[in-house]
C-alpha cells in the first residue's frame, strides 16, 4: 500500500510560509486514501491500459447503438512539476460488430493535438470542437487527474464535506485548477474509490452551460494491484450518452506510439 511519504511526493509544495487550510488537508487525505485504493505506486506508475467489453450510446435517455469496443489508452511521460495544460495521453478507440475484429479499421485516434477519423477510405480530422471536448473531458477525468495532473501548478483540492449520495456514504471534494475550472468527485467513504464527478461545461452553440456527471463502478484489480472500474457511464443535462461494460481490462501491456500513429501510408482527407 501506498504510504503517506510517497502519495505526499506527487502533490506540489506549498509555497514558503502557505500552510494547507483545513478543508485542503482534509481534501489531500482523500486523494491520498483514493490513490492507495486504486494501487499506489502501481497506480502512478501504470503506461498502458487496454479495455475490452461492450459500448451502449443513447439520445434522449434512449439506445440509439451498441457494439463491442476496446479501449486502449497510453499515458505519456509527464513534467515535473506537471504544468498547467499538459496532456498527457494517447487513446484509440475502436468498436465494431461481432464479425468484425476490433484491431481492424475503423477507429479513432486521439493524440495531444489532433484526434481522427480513420477507416478504409483513409484519415480524416475530426473537427476542433470535438477534439478539444474529448481533451476537456479527459483531464477533468478524476482517474486521469490521479494519474496525470496531482502536483500541477496551481491545482487546488479542498474537501467539501460529507454526504450519503445514491444511498453510499461519499467524501466530496473539488479540484480547481489554474484557470479556476471546477470538477466535484465522490469519493465512498468505506472504499476509497471515486465512484461520481461533476462539472459544467460552457455550451458555445446555446450560450449557457452543460452539467457533464460520470459514474463509475464495479472496481477490480485489473493486474500488478491496479483497480480499475469495469463499468463507466457518461450523462449531460442528466440525460444519458455513453455507458461501457468492461469484460476485461490489462495494463502495462507493452503498447508502443506505432499502435497511435497513423500508418504512413494512408491518405488524409
């Protein structure tokens, strides 16, 4: 299990002469139990992970698609002290039906900057908005921000108090980064694990805001003492969008950035 002087070595320093006021004391102890829960140092030092299981998308609270998807995921080497900004991963995405292979075209492909599109007929860029909300998303992402964003600059955690949520006993707290963006996590009082996070989003096109809300569920050690949720659902404005059903999730598997570069060979359209 992960001890204090390690989880305390991937927080930022306060500055000389800021002390931690109660309520970020006792927000730190929460990440620090919740890092322990999810593996520790195993947690911290996990690069890869590839998920596999069943995908359900939904409009209007209703299923619109459903396939089989895998998940593969590549955290990327991070600065110390990790900066504001700083994105730290590559993901692929690939679903399709039962005949079909998931390693095969068709998938997406996210990177730093760019994430695309990429089938038979070749590769083509999703548009800026939709690239930039999956990199929004992710960072606000409280198992990326465990991972990836502990120690940023600027990078506020203050515990918000107690309250049972859904029936289960919850520790809440919020992160709030440099640019003052705000994303609440519950975390289970008995297990330690986040099991619901919240934030709003600015809705360009109506001119108001969004309220995203995940939940994640069914944690199992996925390998080396990683824990891991199987289950993940995604909601807007309360209604449902995305939800996943892993059948299985390994880490640490060797997966290296040809598996997240497009092939030289194909064509940009």
């Amino acid at each position: 299990m992960l001890n204090r002087r390690q989880i305390l070595g991937t927080f930022a320093a306060p500055l000389f002469g800021q002390k931690l006021s109660k309520i970020e004391e006792r927000g730190k102890q929460v990440v620090e139990e919740a890092l322990a829960a999810l593996g520790g140092p195993a947690y911290l030092a996990m690069q890869d992970r590839v998920e596999n299981g069943r995908s359900y998308s939904f409009y209007n609270d209703r299923l619109t698609g459903l396939s089989r998807a895998r998940i593969s995921t590549r955290y990327l080497l991070r600065p110390e002290p990790p900066i504001p900004g700083f994105f730290g991963q590559r993901e692929r995405q690939s679903f399709a039906r039962k005949d079909k292979q998931l390693d095969d075209l068709p998938y997406y492909l996210y990177l730093e900057d760019k994430a695309f599109d990429v089938t038979y007929r070749g590769a083509k860029e999703l548009a800026a908005e939709v690239s930039g909300r999956y990199r929004d998303s992710t960072r606000r992402n409280v198992l990326y921000m465990l991972r990836q964003r502990l120690g940023e600059q600027g990078l506020i955690i203050e515990h918000q108090g107690s309250d049972v949520v859904d029936y289960q006993p919850m520790e809440i707290v919020n992160f709030t980064d440099a640019d003052n963006v705000v994303t609440t996590v519950y975390f289970h009082r008995s297990t330690k694990f986040p099991m619901k996070q919240r934030f709003v989003r600015r809705n360009k096109a109506r001119g108001d805001n969004d309220e995203e809300l995940a939940i994640f569920d069914k944690y199992k050690e996925v390998g080396g003492g990683v824990k891991w949720p199987l289950v993940y659902s995604r909601f807007r404005n309360g209604e449902k969008q995305f939800e996943m059903y892993a059948d299985e999730v390994k880490v640490n598997t060797d997966l290296t950035d040809a598996y997240f570069t497009l092939p030289a060979n194909i064509e940009i359209i």
